[in-house]
C-alpha cells in the first residue's frame, strides 16, 4: 500500500551501507595486513598448507581479532536498535529508549558487578543473566515509580511520557554512582576491578567469538520474538484501552515486550558494555524512512543499528589512532544531541 | 451467532480510588436500535461505556450478553473513545484495518484491505486512506477513528461522543450509517450532548446524573416531563411543524444554578 519502490530503494542503501560497515571495520587496524595476503592465508589454510610468515599472520589478525570485533559490534548495534524499536512502540514515545529507561545502565552495571565478583568464571552464562536481571530491575523500576500518582493508578505506561523520563533520570543517577563507586574500586585494585569497568565503557576491543556467540544469539531470539510483538504494538499505538478493545492483551504485551528488550540488551551490554543512544537514534530515522509499521521498522533498525554502530567503532579507532576510544564515547557523542534535537522538535510541535 | 442476549448491565458501580464514578446503574442496549447515553459532563457516561466493552475491571454488578472471553467481546463489540491519539504517524488505511485485529489477528488477508477501504468509503474518507493520519483535521481524524470501529462485523457499536469535531453535514452522514446499520441489527450506544439531535435521531436513551442513571427510554416521553430542566437546567419545549419531525427547541434559563440541587 506505501511506497513500494521508495522501501525497495532504502532497504538496497541500508545493506550496501551495512557489506560497507563490515569491509571497512575487516580491513583497518593497527596492523598493516592487505587483503591480498590474508586470502593467500586462508587458501593455505583450506589446502593444509602452511602458508608464508605474512599469509599467516594476516589471517590469524582477519579471523581472530578483526572479524570477530566486526561481527560483535554489527550484534550489538542491531540488537540495540531492535530494543529500541520495542521500547518506543510500548511507551508509545519517540523519545523512549534502552538508555533513557535505564535498561543499559542496570545491565552493564550488573555485568560489571557480576564480572567483579567472579562470577563470570563460575559460569559463563551468568554474566548474560546478570546483565538480564540488572536491566529488567532498572526500567521495572522507572516503569513503576513513574506509574504511581497517576490519575487512574494503573501503570507508567499510561502515565506521561515525562515521569517515566524523570524516573529513568533518578535511576540512571543512582547506577551513576554505582559506576564511581566500581571507579574507585578499580583504581585501588587494576585487575579484576579494571576489566570490570570495560562493561561500562561499552566498546569493541579485543571481543572475540565468545562475544560473537552471546551478541548473536541474543539478537537471533530477540528479533524473532519481537517480530511475534510487532502487529499488537502497531495497534497499541491507537492507545491501551483502544488495543484492549480490539482484543490485545495489553499486560501481557507489556510484560513480553520488556522481556525481549532486556534480552536484547542483556546480550549486548555482556558482549561490549553500554553503547548509549544507539536505541534511540536508529529506530529514529528507520521511522522517517520506512514508516511507522512495527514488522518493517524491527527489520531494517536491526540493519540500519549495526551500521551505525560499525561507523562508531570504526571512527572510535582512527580518531586518537593508533591509540582508540570506545566506541560508546562515539555513540554518546553522537546520540546526545540527537536526543536534544527530538526534545525541541517536539516542544515547537506541540 | 452463539449469542444473541442484548447487551446490558445490571446494578453496577464503579470507583476510582474514593470517587464513585458509577453507582447502581441498570440499562439495557437492544440489538437494532440506537441509544443515546446522555448526561452532563463527568456524569459517568465514558465510563460506563468502557465497562461495557470491557476495558475496566468489573467491580460490582453484572454486565450481561457479554463475550466468554476478552476475544469474543471484541468481536462482539467495537467501542471508539471521545479522542484517539496516535503515536506513530500510520496511514489512514492502516489505522482503519487495525481494526480488524480482533478478526485476523496480527495477518491482514486481502478480503481485510478491502473491508478497511469500504469502510473509508462508508465515512465518505476513501481519498484519505494513503494519508498520514497526523495531517488530517480533527474532523478527518473523526471519521478515520469511526471507520476504524465500523470496520469489524460487530453486534454493538459503543460510540463515546462520535460527533464531537464533525461539521454539521458530516454529523448527518455519520447519522445516517448509523441509522443503516441499526437497521442491520447491530446495536449502538452513543454518548452525546445535544439534547435535540438525540430526541431526533435515536430509538431510545439512558441518562446519567452523577453516576446514576435518572431516566432511560423515550426521550420525547422524558423530555416532556421535565428531565432537561432537570438534569441539564435547561428548558426544553416541543414544537412540532411536521407529524413526523419534532423539533426541539432548547434554552438556558433565565438563573442557571446548579442543577444537581434539584435532584432528590
């Protein structure tokens, strides 16, 4: 029915942009390796041959640092956008986000947390479900407090768009002082404490297949459960109680919807840490371009969210290069102002 | 059909909190005929609107006729707020076939899309349907939301304030669908205020007066016993030019004090 020729022409830019984000991040770093010589490794390899010094070197540096790093941070990015996507359609808000709920935050504090304590080592699939709890607790938390005092009672989702916003503020400052605190920490105790702190500055370096196989997994169930969401969210945008006339189960959309997005953001906070605003912006301008349909917009902000996040890493390793920034600095950077732009767009609007 | 009971309720309250919004209402909504739920603002008439569609937990009282489950009472009835914000910028044609969510449930069919235009062209917005729908006027918007409801094949149409933003004629063509799909059987409560559109387009009408209702039945019957002077502190007289339309003339009184006083 809407514009078919113009979604064909944005989906063909999204994933050209995307092959780009991934050649441009597999072919730069710090070591000086041509293409040329990590296929002549990875033909050596597939024959059994042992290939020259160069070949070798330059396909252990493709497939044991680059691509997974590449791999991990097109996950993140596209796991983020999708919560994002989630976020925005059961708050019913341009301006909802992982970040902006808290949802990152409690995460990558959790992680960090359960990092510190050694948990990881115990098991590892105790860090993703850390980082789950932390970020469910956190936006249960904003979602709740925001909800009460409010005309009917019933929930924040009905509650105004600024209490929940007020709520996520007090509750991204108190995981704020719990990252001082780990800062204090691990300024005293460099170790543990140190690598702990890699949570809260999201970011790609040396991330490996361990990282790929959380990010992707996450990602991989979140999108298809999200996508289950996607007609019931396009209807709870008439509103809860038009939703629930028209048969939705509005509870139980809003218990599974903040189920996925703490999945989603789970996974990508204990596979880089927090990469702020990347669920605001993408989903954002997907919008602008494809239209507001839940099932289209879920798709290509997971395409549009690992782009994006590409372009940071990538710009996070050749700004100080050969030293690097985490890539959350860049998205920080990137989706502040962002955020700002949306609020004055949206007080001339109104 | 499994179940052809009119819809209705039976003793039923309703509080926010401490406020009482509803207290001991009993009304019946027959299948085929139109109701006008009338009452000053704040009377209870959204309220008990919603409660018929099932949107507010039942606290006391009975709601009868009702689906067996929260599926089959949205097919059962389509119920349409005073106004719908929408938070996404969706085209009108697919604001339209959300309403057939309760039917297809998340994969719309071709036979959905062409319900969603019909129903446009019903409402006389058929040009609308690839338009963004935080471009239309409010009265636009108006017709989009009461196509969105009209869509569904439904036994009851729980209408709060459809005429709200309609201009006068659009008012009458909304009427007039109405009027037809009455005639079809199906069952249409609507929240209004003007006294003499009601007297004149509906079967029949439910009052409430803070939270009670205080008349039910023929309007015309009402009116002439003094439920506008009564109700909205209004006078009310009958003229009538023609044997088969009453015109109602209304006026404020000369010392409008606070109706409610009145009231036993």
């Amino acid at each position: 029915m809407s514009r078919p020729r113009s979604n064909q022409i944005i989906w063909l830019v999204s994933l050209a942009l995307l092959l780009l984000g991934i050649i441009a991040n597999v072919a730069s770093g710090s070591a000086d390796v041509s293409a040329a010589e990590t296929l002549q490794g990875f033909i050596a390899k597939l024959q059994g041959n042992q290939p020259t010094e160069s070949a070798g070197l330059a396909w252990t540096v493709f497939a044991q640092l680059r691509l997974p790093r590449t791999l991990t941070a097109a996950f993140v990015g596209a796991a983020l956008a999708v919560a994002g996507v989630l976020a925005q359609g059961l708050f019913r808000e341009h301006l909802a986000s992982p970040t902006v709920l808290g949802s990152e935050a409690g995460g990558s504090v959790a992680a960090a947390v359960a990092f510190y304590l050694g948990l990881a080592y115990w098991h590892p699939l105790l860090l993703p479900l850390a980082a789950f709890a932390g970020a469910s607790a956190a936006t249960g938390i904003a979602v709740s407090i925001s909800g009460r005092g409010s005309s009917d009672g019933s929930s924040g989702f009905a509650s105004p768009i600024a209490n929940l916003m007020l709520s996520g503020f007090a509750i991204n400052a108190l995981l704020g002082a719990a990252t001082s605190l780990l800062i204090t920490v691990a300024l005293e105790e460099p170790g543990r404490a140190g690598r702990a702190l890699a949570f809260l500055i999201g970011g790609f370096q040396g991330k490996g297949f361990e990282h790929v196989a959380i990010a992707s997994t996450t990602f991989a169930v979140g999108l298809l459960a999200a996508l289950r969401l996607a007609r019931p969210l396009d209807v709870l945008s008439l509103g809860e109680e038009t939703a629930s006339s028209l048969s939705i189960d509005t509870r139980s959309l809003r218990r599974w919807t903040l189920a996925v997005i703490g999945l989603l953001v789970a996974g990508s906070v204990s596979a880089a840490g927090a990469l702020p605003f990347v669920g605001l912006m993408v989903p954002h301008v997907a919008r602008h371009l494809a239209g507001p349909s839940h099932r289209q917009l879920l798709a290509l902000s997971a395409v549009q969210g690992a782009c994006l996040v590409l372009l940071a890493d990538l710009m996070a390793r050749h700004i100080r290069a050969p030293a690097e920034l985490p890539a959350s600095i860049l998205t920080a950077m990137l989706g502040a102002p962002f955020f700002l732009m949306l609020l004055s767009m949206r007080r001339s609007a109104e | 059909m499994p179940n052809q009971s009119n819809l209705g309720v039976s003793e039923l309250s309703f509080r926010y909190g401490r406020q009482t919004i509803l207290a001991d209402c009993t009304a019946s909504f027959p299948r085929g005929k139109i109701t006008a739920l009338l009452g000053p603002n704040g009377a209870g008439k959204s309220t008990l609107l919603k409660l018929a569609a099932g949107l507010l937990p039942l606290q006391t009282g009975r709601i009868s006729g009702a689906g067996q489950n929260r599926l089959a009472h949205s097919r059962l009835c389509a119920w349409m707020p005073a106004v719908t914000q929408v938070a996404f910028n969706f085209s009108v044609f697919d604001i339209v076939r959300m309403g057939l969510y309760p039917w297809h449930l998340g994969s719309p069919s071709k036979s959905d899309d062409q319900a969603a235009m019909a129903a446009l062209t019903e409402v006389c917005a058929a040009e609308l349907a690839d338009r963004q729908v935080w471009k239309l006027s409010s009265g636009e918007r108006q017709r989009v939301m009461l196509a969105r409801a009209l869509v569904g094949p439904v036994d009851y149409l729980l209408l709060d304030e459809p005429l709200t933003n309609l201009d006068l004629q659009t008012g009458f063509v909304v009427l007039d669908i109405l009027r037809k799909r009455a005639e079809q059987g199906v069952g249409i409560v609507i929240s209004m205020h003007d006294l003499a559109l009601a007297a004149q387009l509906t079967d029949q009408f439910v009052c409430l007066h803070r939270g009670s209702v205080v008349g039910s039945g023929s309007l015309h019957q009402s009116l002439s016993q003094g439920l506008a002077e009564r109700v909205f502190g209004v006078k009310a007289e009958l003229a009538s030019n023609r044997w088969n339309l009453s015109k109602l003339t209304t006026e404020i009184p000369g010392n409008l004090t606070n109706p409610s006083k009145k009231l036993p």
